[in-house]
C-alpha cells in the first residue's frame, strides 16, 4: 500500500525539462558551436539570416532528444552532437519555409526573416542549411542515419503540403489533421529519436522504440502547442494566444469544437476562421466555443494517449539517466497545457 | 446544473448494441436471404462450407454498420443491402484464410471448417466467397464503391502478412501492433461504414466522417477482443479466455505487459507464450502479470481514446436514429470490458 502511494506521489509531482536539459548540457554546448560554424559562409547574407532565427530561443527540444536517446544507447558523442546539430538545421530550415508559405510576420516574438531581408532570402537560407544538414549526415557517414533523416525530410514536406489543403477546411477529419501532423512534427521528433540507437548499432526493437517513442511525443507535443494556442486549461490571453485563430488554422481544438458544436457555432467558424472576418471580441467567442465544448479539455486528453505511447514505447529499455530524462520530458510536455 | 447532471446520467447508462440491431433489422433480414441465394453453387461442397461459418452466429456487425450509414445517409437500402452482404462475405472468407493460416482448430465454439473439410476447401471455399462479393459490388454498379473495398482487400491481407511478422515477437512496438490492426480489422469496418454515403452521394466530408468513425471503431473493437481474450478486467476465466495466449498472439495486452514488466516477467512471456511451453497455471500467471502492469485496463483506455475519434467523427451530422445507434454501438463495443 505504501508504495503505491509513494508511486502516485511521483506521478502528481509536477514534471520538468530540467533533467533534459542537464543529461543533454555538454552535447548542446557542442551543438551551438557547431551550428556557428557550419552557419559561415563567404556569402555575407548567410550567417545573418541563419543565425537570426538559430540564436533566437527555439526550445531546442528535437537535437536534446538526438543525445539524450544516443546516450541512452552509448553511441559515440561526437557522431551524436553532428546528428543532433543536422536535425536542428532540418528544423530551422522548416521554419524559414514555412513563415514563407504561411506569409507570418512574426515569430518567436521576433519579426520574421522574410519581412527582415524578404522572402527569396528565407527560402535560400532554408535551403543551405538543409543542404549544411546532408553535408553533416555525410560526414557522420551512416547510412541508415542518411536514410531515417532524409526520409524524414520527405515526409515533413508531405505533411505541409496536405496542411495547405487542410488549413482553411473546417471539414477536416482528425483522423487527416493527425496525418497533417504526423508529417509536419512527429516525423522529424521521431527520426531525431531514432538516429540515437543507430549509430549505437542497437538492434531493431531499440530502434523501435525510439522511433515511436519520438513519433507519439511528436504528436502529444503537437497537439499541447494547439492548446496553448488558445490559452490551454487556463484559458488566460497571453501575448502569443490566438496566433493559429487569425491565421486561419484548423487545429485539433477547431476539429472538436466545428463537430460538436450547434449551427450557430459552425457558422462563427466558418466566418471568423475560415473567411478571415475577425470581429472584435471573436477571439474571446472561439475561446468560450472551445471550453463550451470541451474541445482544449479532451485535445489535451487526446495528447495524454499519445504520451502514454510514447512512455510505455521506451519502458523496457535499461534504466539511465538519460532514458528517465526522456520520460520526464513527455509528462512534461503534457503538463504544459495546465 | 440539471442538465449537467442528466448528460452525465445517460453517459453511464450501459450502452446496448438493441438500438444498431433495431435500425438495421429490416436490412439484415435481406442480408440474410441474399447471403443464402449467393452461398448456392452446383458444387455442391461450397453452399455447404460458406453456411457452416456464415450460419454459426458471428455478430455482423460490419453489414449493419454498411446498412446504419446508409440509412443515415439517406442512400437507396437495395444497394446498401447488396453492399452489406458483400461486406459480410468478405469478413467470412478472411475467416476462412485465417483458420488455415493460423491452423486454428475452433471458432465460434465450433470446430474450424478446415479441420471438417480440410485446408483446401476453406482457402478455396474463401476465394468463392471474395469472388461474390465483387460480383455483388459490380452489380451496384459504384466504381467509387468498388475502389473503397477493394483497397480495403488488399490492406486487410497487407495487414495478415504484417501480423505473420509480429505474431511470435514480443519486441512489436504499440505502433506497429496498430498498423497490424488498421489493416485487419480496421480497415473493413472504415470501408463498410464508408459505402453507406457513397451510395448517398454524400460530399466528401461526410464520406470522411463515416471511413474515420469506421477505421477507429474497428481499432476501439480489435482493442477491447485482445483485453477481453485474457477475461476484461473482470479476469474470469470464461471458456474463450486465453485462446491468443495458447496461440502466441502478441496483442496490445502483451506488448503493454511485456515492457513494463520484470526480467522475470519477460522470461515468462518468451518462454510461454513465444516459444509456446505453456505450463499448468501459466494462464493464471499471464493474467497476473497484466494485472499488475495495469496492461489490460491501459488497452481498455486506449480503446477509449480511439472510440472517442469515431465518435467525434460523426458528431456534426444531422441526428437521426441510425446515427444514434451508430454513436451507442461505439460505446458498447468498449463497454464489452467490464
């Protein structure tokens, strides 16, 4: 009895990055040396714009997971830190491409490269450091990596090509907005997962293992940011919430609410979100739409399934500080929705 | 605060399958006389073999899912009929494959058509019952129809060859468990209830709507048979309990178990249900082990997560008491655990 208390105790205790961050420190310090270097170049514009959005405060989550899972499995360092360094280029890369399709003025509480130096610029910069990510890959010289990661890359593009079909489509299914973010996130948390236990020559089910334990943290993820959006269970209007309202994002919030909500509700998002007709005080009314139904309340149970797969996907692996690292950080990404 | 109260109230009245089995009686009842007019055959073996499994009391669940979407959808019933059926013999000749593939020796509490006729007979008596299905779906005359279940044809065997890969290894991710079982079962529930609107000429969204809630009430069903294979969380030891046990099927239960578990436990799974030395009291010592790793009552909470998709699915269609039983049959088919 006793030690069921005590192990409820530790599930009530709220979770934290921290021990991510502190398994992962010396890795990541060699991660943003890399990323100066590999940001040079005798174009001047280059390190400029790279470096605007890679100096700019990502959480960095995607090249932690790169180490932690790699030290998990005792792979190399040096290989890790260039994998892990080539997946936050990967990322950076999408972002720049994505402020381009999705014309954002701002983000990160930053204005936009594109507005800064314009959008040909973005998507070349993008472009190199796509091309900086392969040349690391290469460097590293694993193949199955190479596979994982450029296979990755494919998958992320096709999952922002169907958001353009689902972006301003209320008639979304979850089922299809979860393979919108299957593509756009999962696919590169799971392949930055992934490349840990390759290059630690695990066998296949570690590598299983990591695969879905990034894919499911991906979509859990996800999903938490699409609640935040809106303010998550507290539902308070912070500076950053209602950004996917006004851009007309069908989100997993939106899925639920659309479906489950009257007419009249179904024709405030078709007006408000959908034909961009934001009236004042409409935010407020999505919000309150939201909660009415539920809708934040059960994306974030929604996510919580998600994170269950992904812990129970690691829970046989051998105790480390890094594997327990990885767990924490899924609770905690759920947690952040509270 | 009343009517907080009363929806909360009809949430925890037990769920029946009366109201899908009411709205779909008139249909079922020309399933039924269609399926006996197309098991007839001058080889006499055939109407013999086919009525042995179609007669032995499976729940059909699949046509009256076909018929309930129909309906729902206002489609023309003669073509819902000759669709459902279709749907049904498609279910039975996977049946038929599967006891020969998997060598099973009793289904339904009978024994297999295999061990009575013979391997030969059920594979071919099988094809027979594939070849009527597409020749009652050319008869309806949807191209649209026809490309829906056809393809769920080939995923449904896609989905057998992945299991033959998973059947006998425990180191099957979550993941991959699932893609197993959105090919063999999910995906003929999601293409029965998809035919419904396509026969209606209902817009895309409302097809969505229907192959979504079809893919994940088939996810939702598949869960809650693998939990109740080892007796639900009421763990009686029924005459079916532990059938995938003695046959080495790793489901959801297992993979759940088997990483959370000891050394010792992982031992045991190997051991018994792998390698099949399956000793006296090994049952009750499976059953144990997914007690205490909470792995049945998780499969059941994942049930749940995937019953809440079907069931989101459908919610913004107009009301009508197909749909209504459609929404109960979800909650049923999870109910089934306790």
């Amino acid at each position: 009895m006793g030690v069921v208390l005590s192990f409820e105790d530790s599930e009530e205790r709220r979770a934290s990055i921290e021990p991510l961050l502190k398994v992962t420190a010396a890795g990541m310090a060699e991660v943003n040396r890399i990323a100066v270097e590999k940001t040079g170049s005798d174009v001047k514009l280059i390190p400029e714009v790279a470096r605007y959005l890679i100096d700019s405060g990502g959480k960095r989550l995607r090249p932690m997971l790169t180490i932690a899972a790699a030290q998990a499995c005792d792979a190399p360092a040096d290989a890790a830190v260039k994998l892990a360094t080539a997946v936050e280029f990967m990322h950076t890369a999408t972002l720049f491409h994505d402020d381009v399709v999705d014309e954002s003025n701002t983000r990160r509480g930053k204005q936009t490269a594109r507005l800064v130096w314009g959008n040909q610029e973005s998507v070349l910069v993008g472009d190199f450091l796509l091309g900086q990510a392969f040349k690391m890959m290469v460097e590293v010289g694993s193949l199955e990596a190479l596979d994982v990661l450029s296979t990755a890359a494919c998958t992320i593009a096709e999952g922002e090509v169907l958001q353009l079909g689902t972006a301003k489509n209320t008639d979304t299914t979850e089922d299809e907005y979860l393979d919108v973010i299957r593509g756009k996130t999962a696919a590169l948390f799971s392949a930055a997962a992934e490349v840990g236990p390759i290059l630690a020559g695990s066998d296949r089910s570690v590598r299983a293992a990591f695969r879905s334990y990034g894919a499911n943290l991906g979509i859990a993820f996800q999903l938490i940011d699409d609640a935040l959006d809106y303010g998550g269970t507290s539902a308070q209007l912070g500076k950053n919430v209602g950004d996917d309202f006004r851009e007309g994002k069908v989100t997993l919030p939106i899925v639920l609410a659309y479906r489950r909500g009257t007419a009249d509700d179904r024709a405030f998002w078709q007006r408000s979100l959908i034909e961009g007709s934001i009236e004042e005080g409409d935010l407020e009314r999505a919000i309150s739409l939201l909660d009415r139904t539920k809708a934040i309340a059960d994306t974030i149970e929604r996510a919580r399934h998600y994170g269950a797969m992904a812990t129970d996907a690691l829970a046989w692996l051998p105790e480390s500080a890094s594997k327990s690292a990885l767990l924490e950080a899924v609770r905690f990404s759920i947690e952040r929705a509270h």
